[in-house]
C-alpha cells in the first residue's frame, strides 16, 4: 500500500469543503486521525467534530463523579479540536459505555450530517473487534451508526422526515474514511504535522498523566518505528 503524501491529499480531496469526524468519545479524533485532520485544515477543509459520548466513564479516579468528569473531557476536547483547526464540536452526551444503535441515536447523526454537509465522513470501523488487544464496544458501535446514517439514510427524505420540517435537506456523503481499519487501503504521511497530533493528544490530561512522559513515550515509539508517522484508512466510495 503506497504512502499518500499531503500533496496527494491535496488532489484527493480537490472540489471538497467539509469533512466531519464522528466517533465514540473526546480523544477518539486525535488517537485515531489527528493527523489526518491537521493535514485536512491545512489545506483549507472546514472540519468539524461529533461525539457520542462525553466520556463520563474513561477514568479510575474516584473523587470524579461521572458528570465532573464529563465536563473535564469535554473541556479537554475543545482545547484539542482548536489545536488542530478544527471549526466546531459538538457533543450529542449519551452515556460512555452505553451506546445502542438505535433510530434514536441513529437521527441525531443524521441531523448532523445534514446540517454540517460534509463531502467525507471519518469514523471507525464497526467490524474491528481486536488487534493488539479489545477493541472499546462504543467505537464499534459508533461506526455501525455512522455507516447506517450516512447511507442511505442521510441522503434520502422518506428516512426521518421530522428533519425535513426542522431544515435539514437530504445531503450525499461522497466518502467514508474508516480509522483503525483492519484491511486499509489509504495510508496518510503525517510527517509534517506530527508535533501538532501530539500537542492535540497532550490536551487530553485526563487520558494520558503525566505530560512529559507522554510525551517522552511518543518520541520513543515515533524513533523505534521504521518510516515516517502515518494514519491508515479504509475508503468508502459512497457519493
């Protein structure tokens, strides 16, 4: 599989304004694609984000309640988001741990895409169970829903038409990015924005500890690996 360099990005992606990543919780951007949307708002797209959940579940300190610690991940999110460019996040706050595909959750996804408008849609693959270790049901999940809202129910008027009296006209996706896919057919050079993936992934205290480890550890990895830093995809041609 070729290495897609940001020039090549540039012409991959020639005539699109909007992307929109729509994943499980705050984090789930910048650990599966922050380069990927560096290099996007580099090159003029307007990007935009949608999480599922605010992450209420994704720490073992106790003295946290659920709803402080989903104020601190989102909180953490927006700072992240700004270091990359990106132009709005939106929170649609169903429980960490706890997402359903269901018609409910399916048109709030919907609305979404059909209010942002977007020409390629990044989320993560629904059928990667494992690798290295258990893949998070919610990123699973997300997937599944993100997939199913976006074809066809998105681009057809008979799904949902209370979104149709609310404003929100049909809208075709042209493609699907898949992060952490296990069969990728894309895979992105983000050499030059690899600093800003890791100052958007630093903004995450809640995740990550202790920021110079953090920090120390990336670097580490980053030397030990064979080629430059890159972000792996597979492309869903669906417009």
């Amino acid at each position: 599989m070729p290495t897609t360099s940001a020039e090549d990005l540039n012409t991959l992606i020639a005539g699109w304004e909007r992307a929109l990543v729509i994943m499980a919780h705050p984090d789930d951007p910048e650990m599966f694609c922050g380069g990927t949307v560096a290099l996007l708002t580099r090159l003029g797209l307007q990007v935009g984000y949608v999480l599922l959940t605010s992450g209420d579940k994704g720490s073992d300190d106790r003295s946290l309640s659920d709803e402080a610690l989903a104020r601190r991940r989102e909180e953490e999110q927006r700072a992240a988001a700004a270091r990359l460019g990106v132009a709005e996040v939106v929170f649609l706050r169903h429980r960490d741990g706890e997402l359903a595909d269901s018609p409910e959750i399916r048109r709030e996804v919907v609305r979404e895409i059909r209010r942002f408008r977007p020409q390629l849609v990044l989320t993560t693959d629904p059928a990667r169970m494992y690798s290295r270790g258990v893949h998070h049901r919610d990123h699973r999940i997300a997937g599944l829903i993100v997939l199913d809202a976006v074809f066809p129910v998105a681009r057809n008027h008979r799904y949902f038409p209370e979104l149709l009296a609310e404003g929100w006209e049909p809208h075709v996706v042209k493609e699907i990015w898949l992060a952490g896919a296990g069969d990728p057919d894309l895979e992105l050079n983000t050499s030059a924005v690899y600093e800003a993936r890791l100052a958007a992934i630093a903004c995450h205290r809640t995740q990550i500890g202790d920021v110079d480890k953090f920090y120390e550890r990336a670097r580490e990895s980053l030397a030990r690996q064979e080629g430059p830093p890159t972000e792996r995809f597979k492309r869903l041609r669906v417009g």
